[in-house]
C-alpha cells in the first residue's frame, strides 16, 4: 500500500528506524549466531537464565506437571481358590427348616430268611424295619454397608456398590467350605469307616506306606445306595503333592504317562469316578493379628458316595440342605448413617451339612505327615 507521496508501507517502517535501533539490532543478529556456533557460550548464558528465573520449564519435573490417579482398567484383588465342599456334600432344597425323612436299614438288603419251600409248606416272611431321621437348618448370614459419600466420592478402578454383595458372597461360600470340610474330615462321621495311618503306614514321597492299597480297601468299605450315584476321592493339595510323586503309583503309569500323576488317571485305576482336590486357603489370625494362612482342606484322604440326582431309597454321604429359594439378598439404604446416609446389603441362608449315610464313605486320615 503506498502513502499519498508514492511510498510504500516497507519504506516507511525502513525510514522511520533510528540509529540506535540499527546498531542493537546488529548486536543481537551477533549474539545469535554464536549461540548458534559457541557451545560454551550459549551454556554460560543458559546459566545466566537459570539463576534469574528458577521456575524455568525446562526445570520442571514430571512429578510436578501430574497428580497421581486411580487407573481405571488395572486393580489387585486376591480370590481364593475353587471351593468344592458343594461337590462332596451336593445341595438339596427342602421346603422347611426342619423336619425327619425315612431310614431303611442296611440288614434288609444283606440277610434273608431261609427261601426253600416244600410241597406244602409256607414261605418265610420277610421281617423288615422301618426308621427316621432328622434335619434341622441353621441360619447364617452376613451384612456389608458402605457410606454414600462413599459412592460419591470414588474414583474410576472402584465399584463399591458391586463389591457390597460380591464380597459377602464370598465371605458366606468361605465359611460354608470350612464347615463342609469340618464334616467330611471328621472320622465320626463315616460310621466306623475310617482309618487312622501314623509313621511309616503314611504315605511319603520316598515310598512310605500303600496308598493303592488303602485307597481300594476304603473304596470297597463304602455303601451304595439303589438311587445314581458317583464314588468320589476328596484330599487337599498338600496330601496331593505328595501321592503324585509316591514310587507305588507313578509305577501304574511309568509305561504310559510319564511325569506326575494326573488325578483322573489314578481314579481311574484304583475304581473312583473322581478325585477333587482342594486348595482354598483359610487366615487363621485373630482380626488386629498379622495374617495366618492355611489350608481348609487337611492331610487326609475320603472316599464318599455322592448322590448325582435326589432320589427315594438311595445312600449317600450327606447333603448341604438348604431352604428352598435360599440364598436370601436385601439391600437398603438408611438415611441416618453419617452425612449422606449409607447403603446396606445383607445375605444368607438357612442350611444344614446333613451327613445321611456315614458309611456311605471311607475316610484316611493323616495319610500324608
């Protein structure tokens, strides 16, 4: 664009700088290419900098640029190992809380009287006797509550209205697989079907004992029952780490499954259906207390007839009877808990670990040191 002279607007920028301007502007054009080319000079005035702004960005740290947050895709959290007590000792709903069911006794099915019959003789009546037995269901249950503010004010990677119900669920599956294990590991219950191996009748790694031998003698001590049924082994992982490396029965597979025994495999040979193991850990600690773990499952070895479908006239070990249309969830939310109110949840159940036919099952305790 030009002036009403005939000058143009660059002309007149050009015109109207003054000397002074001229010769600093030469000195910083100087300044500029040794910063470009001296190395000691362009670090003594980077110091120079420094020491007169300290807060220069080229001196921030990470740390002072982010505030530490919750991650939204990543959280720890332990979850203890499968629970079985509900395959030994299956469920059965029942309708009350307590009430009998009938009995037959195991001598109706074992002796007869004499069957031969003359020409005109009568034939021999069958005498048979007739009983009852009784359950009675206990309560358990659990309650969880976590405030509003709470829930207001979480971050991503939390979920605590979920885990209200989640965590008393496993909390009440915990104490019902402790108490399943109680049962089933207490030789009592087996109606004098059990044995008790000490020293050198235990099983060991370096070859102590018969484990082949005891696990057939107590499998053919166990009853059946006219109803199906499945012949299961239970035992913890402690006891089988040490029978999948006892000399006697890696020898059942030396030729054909070389390595460590498979559960299925031994079940196989020594006539079980199955072999379970547990694993599921127990803290044993008084809560304040620092942290005692053990397994829930101990060093023994049963055998018991689990019944595959509730049916009449049918032997087996036990059940878990529970009421029908249990477990019970209720959630609600009280207003008068802290600021903001807080949300509750509770859960249980009334059950009963009925042991039906003791020997209907075998146990080995102690099998393993």
């Amino acid at each position: 664009m030009a002036d009403g002279n005939g000058s143009t607007e660059a002309e007149i920028r050009k015109a109207q700088r003054t000397e002074e301007g001229a010769r600093f502007r030469g000195a910083l054009n100087k300044i500029r290419a040794r910063l470009q080319t001296d190395k000691a000079f362009r670090e003594e005035r980077d110091a120079e900098v420094r020491a007169l702004h300290p807060h220069n960005v080229r001196n921030v740290a990470p740390g002072q640029v982010h505030a530490n947050a919750f991650l939204s895709n990543l959280s720890k959290m332990y979850k203890n190992d499968e629970y079985i007590g509900e395959l030994v000792m299956p469920p059965l709903p029942v309708d009350n809380l307590n009430g009998t069911f009938p009995t037959f006794d195991k001598r109706d099915r074992t002796a007869a009287p004499d069957d031969a019959m003359g020409s005109r003789s009568d034939a021999n009546e069958l005498n048979e006797t007739r009983g009852s037995d009784s359950f009675l269901l206990q309560g358990y249950a659990l309650k969880n509550s976590v405030p509003a503010a709470t829930l207001r004010n979480q971050d991503p990677g939390f979920n605590e209205m979920m885990q209200l119900t989640m965590a008393l669920d496993e909390a009440l599956a915990l104490k019902r697989e402790i108490r399943i294990a109680t049962v089933v590991q207490t030789a009592a219950n087996y109606s004098g079907n059990t044995v008790t191996l000490a020293g050198a009748d235990q099983w060991s790694a370096g070859g102590g004992g018969d484990p082949i031998g005891a696990i057939l003698t107590g499998a053919s001590a166990v009853w059946g029952g006219g109803g199906p049924g499945q012949l299961i082994g239970v035992t913890s992982i402690d006891a089988w780490n040490v029978m999948t490396k006892h000399p006697a029965i890696l020898d059942l597979f030396k030729n054909t499954m070389p390595g460590l025994t498979k559960a299925d495999r031994l079940a196989q040979e020594v006539g079980l259906d199955r072999i379970i193991i547990g694993k599921a850990r127990k803290d044993t600690a008084n809560p304040g207390q620092a942290a005692s773990y053990s397994r829930i499952w101990g060093k023994d070895f049963s055998i018991v007839r689990v019944s595959t479908v509730a049916s009449l006239f049918n032997a087996t070990f036990g059940y878990t009877m529970r009421r029908t249309g249990d477990p019970i969830t209720n959630q609600w939310f009280d207003p008068t808990k802290g600021v903001d109110g807080a949300y509750f949840a509770q859960v249980g159940q009334f059950e009963q670990h009925k042991v039906i036919a003791g020997d209907a099952g075998y146990c080995i305790k102690a099998c393993v040191a």
